[in-house]
C-alpha cells in the first residue's frame, strides 16, 4: 500500500507479477497525482491561509474507480496515459500494487495530470484540475484496447478524459456486448450519441441537474431527474446526494436509500468509491439494490478518511466496519 513520508504518501515500486486473467471491469479514464492541502475554511478571493497539512497521493478518477472495483475484489484492468515524469512511475506503481491490469496506461510526453484540492473543516474539498497527459488519450486507444470489451465485461467511464474518447469507447463497447457505465463528472453537457449507448448513469445531484435543466434541491427532486434521464436511454439510473442517500431509476420504478451517518474527515473520492464498489458488487452477481447498498457502505467508511486512493476500503475492511455500523 502507500508509505506516508512525513506528509507526503508516495506509491511503492511495482510488486511481484500480476497474472492477468479476462477483466471484469475496464475503466478507460483518468490517472492524476492529487497534492491536497487541509485548511479551516476556504480562502476568500485575495486571501492567503495556512495549511495545517499536505498530502500527495495516487487519484484521477478513472484510477480511482478502478482501484475501488479491485480491492472489492473485481477483477481490473486500466486504460489511460500518464506523462514521463515521476509522477506517472508512480501511479502506475500504485496501480499494479492493488493487483489492477495496467498493460494499457501507456506514456506521453510531457507531465502526468496534477489535481490541486484543498479540504476545509467540514470535509468539503475544492479542485483545480490540470490534465496533463489525460487529455492525450484518443479514440485510437480506445480502439486498441477494445479486445478487451467482450461479452460479459463491464466498462466504466468518466469525463476527465476527451468526451470523443469516451463517446467511441462506449460505441465499440456496446458493438461487444459489454455493459456501460457512465459517471459524468466533471460535467460537461453529453452528445445525443452517448445516450443511447449507456446501460448505467451514476451521476450526483449537481451532476443530474445540469443534465436535466432542472433544480435538485431534495429527494423528490432527484426522483424526477432521475426518471428523466433513464428515458434518454440507460436502463439504470443513480442520482448520489451525499449525506440524503441515492435515488434511482430503474425497470422496477424510483425508489431512495438512505445514506449512513458517519463523521466525515474528506469527502475526496467518496463518488468514486461508491461507483467503483457498486459496479464490483454488479460484476459479482449482486441485485441493484445489494450493490447499491455495497456502494453506500463503502463511501461512507471512505470519507471518514483522508485522501483519495489512501481512503478507498478493501472488501475486508467494509466487512469489518459493515458489522460495526450494523447494516
């Protein structure tokens, strides 16, 4: 796992051989170094604050999501870019250290993506995204990673990469019989195209309510996004609001699930782990509703931790603390 150098958590050297069996899940996404900082309230326009601490780890959403579906016990593999630099050795380290297939992260010149978020009392973070090498994955590596969306695997994506990426990795996806998942963060508006090809949508109230042009202010609010967006197109829909719980849409009708109360330290990666740990639970067998349960769990056991990778649980853990929230 990560060793923590004062305040400061690098990723170890890759570790022994991986033998990569079919994936579960592919996730074509993104890789970044996060360099977060801890302060009591965010800056005003013009102010400098101190920062109590720094912490740089393994993130990206893409690997995020990844690394959440592994140590759930799914079986992963990576698709994306990293810059030559340290950063980039490093991640993609951190990747074969949670057992994740990482043949397909392959380099660019130039700088690996850097996020930038600084964490305030309330658990609340702020991010400044810069892509780096991200914005270098195409559509021909989508193409050349396509074998791997067979009949049967899930593929999992997000928008911190080019969305005509995205667009023609759903498309080949869809062309093998693999089911698509789509977490629409950071938003940007999505092609008529895209639509048709999604299976599952997991996006969280911001998220839903630009997509839909409409306000989501409570539950009720979400139920009707949430029924919106499943007649575009996916058969599963998942509206995410943090402490009010999850609504979602699916063949069955629109139904919500509360969220577990916890102390939140950093809510970093928290939609990440609940997407990851619910497409791993989905590959496993599990009903929407036990995955979606899973998904729950596990953000709520992450963002009583700092970080991102560094806060994501195994499956052991989410047992562990399952039998201590008694869920």
């Amino acid at each position: 796992m990560l060793k923590a150098v004062g305040e400061l958590a690098l990723a170890p050297a890759p570790g022994a051989l991986i033998v990569h069996d079919a994936p579960q899940v592919v996730v074509l996404g993104s890789l970044n170094m996060d360099v977060a900082v801890r302060v009591p309230r965010a800056p005003a326009a013009g102010e400098t604050l101190q920062a109590r601490s720094l912490l740089a780890s393994p993130g990206g959403k893409g690997a995020n999501q990844a690394v959440a579906c592994a140590r759930q016990g799914a079986r992963v593999c990576m698709v994306g870019k990293v810059g030559e630099d340290e950063h980039g050795a490093l991640l993609r380290a951190a990747l074969h250290a949670d057992g994740i297939d990482a043949r397909h992260v392959s380099t660019q010149a130039g700088n690996t993506g850097t996020a930038f978020i600084v964490v305030d009392d309330q658990a609340q973070n702020r991010i400044v995204l810069l892509p780096g090498a991200n914005a270098a994955l195409c559509a021909e590596d989508a193409e050349v990673a396509s074998s791997l969306f067979a009949a049967g695997p899930m593929l999992l994506l997000q928008l911190e990469v080019p969305m005509a990426t995205v667009a023609r990795a759903a498309q080949l996806a869809r062309e093998r019989g693999c089911r698509v998942v789509l977490n629409p963060s950071p938003m940007q508006p999505l092609p008529a195209s895209l639509w048709p090809l999604l299976d599952i949508l997991i996006a969280n109230a911001g998220e839903a309510q630009a997509l839909c042009a409409c306000p989501i202010t409570n539950v009720a609010d979400a139920r009707q996004a949430a029924m919106a967006l499943r007649r575009r197109g996916p058969g599963l829909v998942l509206i995410t609001l943090g402490a009010e719980g999850v609504v979602v849409a699916d063949g069955q009708g629109c139904r919500h699930f509360d969220a577990l109360a916890v102390q939140a330290i950093d809510t970093t990666a928290a939609g990440d782990t609940f997407t990851g740990a619910l497409c791993a639970a989905l590959v496993a067998g599990a009903s929407t509703d036990e995955a979606i349960q899973t998904g729950i769990l596990a953000a709520a056991l992450c963002v009583t931790r700092a970080g991102a990778q560094v806060s994501i649980p195994n499956a052991r853990e989410l047992v562990a603390f399952k039998k201590r929230v008694a869920v």
